[in-house]
C-alpha cells in the first residue's frame, strides 16, 4: 500500500428550521450513506470559498461561511486514503433545493433535511459518527482518525 498526502476537505453544517442539509454523494445512489455538503480544497483558494462553491455545485444553494465546528479525520487502511475536513456552520443566503436540480459532476445524487431525531434515532446512515454533535453543539470538536465507510 502507498500512502498518499492527506486530502483536505471542507463541509457545510446548514441547519433550516432545526434540520440539518444532508448529500448523498455516491454516483448513481450506489449507497445510503449521507454526508454534509461540500468536499476537496483546491489550493490557492480559501477553505470558505471552496466550501461556498461546493456547497452550491452540490446544491445548488448560495451560503455565507461561518466559524469551523469540527474537525474530523477518517481513512482507508487498505488503499491509504486519508481525509481531512474541516465542518464550518453555514447560512442560506439564496437558492432553493428545486427539483430537477443536477450536481454538474454527477457525483450528489439526493440532497435532503433531515431532523435531529431522524438521525438520533439512527433512521438515516451518516458519517462522521460526530455529526449531530457538532451540528446542534456549541463547542468546537475533534474527531479522530476513524475508517472510511461506504
């Protein structure tokens, strides 16, 4: 196995009417497993303009960027994959989840809110397993290194 350079991500904790923005990133549906929006950081630009681009090619919703919440790790042992992302809270400041709407990388296949109790009560599958802490908490957090799920 080949260990390649952390990847640094960014990801968008957007609470509307106390339910959290969630992203099914899997071409084609090919899991149920569901993220907050937004993904790698391209060098030479900020963490919150990449977050704010990527939130809206996933979306299609514009956001302002706020403070960062958590910091979260995970990895793939067998490929030596290895993520870094940083969750900022974040505001809806235009757009709507329209349908008809298509990520133009086709890689977001639903995006939807979910409430806190759908996700405490373990009906929707998401990852990082500090998600509701960090989007309905108060505090910034760490998660460490955890294994990369599908």
């Amino acid at each position: 196995m080949t260990r390649r350079p952390p990847r640094i991500a960014a990801r968008a904790l957007i609470l509307e009417e106390d339910r959290l923005l969630l992203v099914n990133a899997y071409p084609g549906g090919t899991s149920d497993l569901w993220c907050a929006p937004g993904g790698g950081v391209e060098a030479g630009q900020s963490l919150p303009y990449n977050l704010a681009r990527e939130v809206h090619e996933e979306t299609g919703l514009t956001v302002t960027v706020g403070e960062p919440v958590l910091v979260n790790e995970f990895h793939d042992p067998a490929s030596g994959f290895h993520q870094i992302e940083i969750f900022f809270r974040c505001q809806i400041t235009g757009g709507t989840l329209a349908p008809g709407w298509t990520d133009p990388e086709g890689i977001v296949t639903e995006r939807r809110f979910f409430s806190r109790s759908a996700l405490d009560l373990g009906q929707v599958r998401f990852k990082p397993d500090s998600l509701i802490d960090a989007a309905w908490g108060s505090t910034l957090r760490y998660d460490p290194l955890e294994v990369i799920v599908r």
